[in-house]
C-alpha cells in the first residue's frame, strides 16, 4: 500500500500515475479538475483539507506529468484509472471528493465501483444528459488566449458581467493575469484536449439513482460551468443526497468562507 507521505509515481490500470500523498487524518482522495497538474502551485495540497486528511491527489491520464497513452479516452477511462489507484491506499473503503470535471469522474467511479467510496463529496459539477451537461469548455479552445480567459472567468463568475469589469478594472486585471499565466508553457496540448473531449459526452443522470453512499453536492450560485440548476438535478436524482449552495462561482469554495467548514465537517461525519 501507499505511504501515507509520498510523492512519486505509481502503476495503476496499465499506466504510470503522478501521486501526491500528505495531510494528517483519514484519507481522502482527491480527483481534480479539468486541466489539473500537480505542478501548479497553490493546489489543494495547501487546502485546509490537508490539515484534518491525508490526501491523495494524482494528475489523470493526459495531464501533467502522468502518462498519455495513444486513442481517445472515455469518462470510463478516467474512472478505472482511479479505481486502480484506490488500490494502491487501502482495501477498505474511503472518502472520495470530486471537484469539477474531477466530480464528473468521481460520478463514473462511484457507479463502476461502489465499493470503494466510503462517502462521495461532488463539487461545482453535471451529471449531463437529462440532468444538464456543464459548460462546453471545449468551445473556449478556439479562441485567442486572451479572449479565452475572458470567457472563462465570465462563465466562471457570472456576476462578472461587463459592466462589472469597467467598475472593477484592478481587481479584473488581477484576475486576468493570473488565469493567463495559469497555463503552463510546457502542458501537454493533446492531453488536454482528449480530456476536454471525453468531458462532452458525460452522461450519469440516469444511473445515479443507483447510488448508495452518502453524498453531499456543493456549488455556487454565480457558477456557470456547473449551474446551481445542475447541481439541483444531481440532487434530485441521487438517494439522500445534500445540496449546499454558496455566495460564489466555480471556485466558491475559495470566494465563500463556509464551504471549507462545511467540506470538513461533513466528510469527518460520515
């Protein structure tokens, strides 16, 4: 099994994974989000989740510095990744948050291996299908870059309006600077954008009935990549499941200082 403090790659369903294991306290496996790297710092290695869980963070296949194997891949790809890299911690069960794009696999995970998730945390995330499909990122791709983080922090923050960016041009050039420089000159292109293309055809919706585990959905009301009218939709459709929305957009959790409490709380419950 994994050492709870480790850093270093691991072999997992066929493929070499770059892991990331530190924190104090239960572990929790964290499944990010679209375009996620480990290399870009802070991460949620420097979250408040890291002081009350050992955490388990891994770039998927594509990204980072993990392998990126030849053909397309599938949300079942992504899913069977992490099913082989929970594995690799314990034979028991654990607790399993998913954020984003991370909560669309975390979804395909809890599905194609229930067994594995002791208590299933989704966050600023779709079902797709029937329960809306997120925000067509892919589309964004098009654009020149500067044009592309524009609509990006725009979808991202639906309150950032252009009206609100000529009343606010310091705080929005800030913004801007740090989600232009946010993209790695070394990020592998072709992993991205197989990531991008698996992400649209994710469909849950009418499978998650299934589900079991205890959940918990988490998302901010300005959020347009996962609406709260998506987040209202897995909530709908998953037994027992709690919904918690915040003053924010897709990064809530870092604009809304009760939603890391809230994280905590809930995942040391259950």
């Amino acid at each position: 099994m994994l050492e709870q403090e480790y850093r270093g790659f691991v072999a997992a369903n066929g493929l070499q994974f770059y892991v990331e294991r530190a924190g104090d306290g239960p572990t929790l496996f964290y499944i990010s989000g679209t375009g996620g790297d480990l290399r870009n710092k802070p991460n949620q290695l420097d979250s408040p989740l890291a002081k009350h869980f050992n955490l388990m963070c891994f770039d998927q296949r594509g990204l980072g510095q993990s392998a990126k194997p030849a053909g397309e891949y599938t949300m079942a790809n992504y899913a069977d990744d992490a099913a082989a890299l929970l594995d690799q911690v314990t034979d028991g069960p654990v607790r399993v948050i998913g954020v984003s794009y991370g909560g669309m696999v975390a979804q395909e995970l809890a599905l194609r291996y229930p067994s594995k998730i002791r208590s299933l945390l989704l966050v600023c995330t779709s079902a797709g299908g029937a329960g809306r499909p997120s925000f067509p990122l892919h589309e964004l791709e098009t654009l020149a870059p500067a044009e592309r983080v524009k609509r990006h922090l725009q979808v991202s923050d639906t309150r950032r309006t252009d009206e609100w960016i000529a009343a606010n041009p310091d705080h929005w050039q800030t913004l801007f600077d740090i989600s232009l420089a946010a993209r790695r000159p070394d990020r592998d292109e072709v992993g991205a954008m197989k990531q991008l293309n698996a992400r649209r055809f994710h469909d849950t919706y009418e499978r998650l009935a299934t589900l079991n585990m205890p959940v918990l959905l988490q998302g901010g009301l300005y959020d347009g990549i996962a609406p709260p009218e998506n987040m209202r939709a897995l909530e709908r459709v998953i037994p027992g499941a709690q919904l918690k929305l915040y003053e924010g957009g897709h990064l809530f959790f870092i604009q809304d200082r009760r939603a890391y409490p809230d994280m905590i709380d809930w995942l040391l419950d259950h």
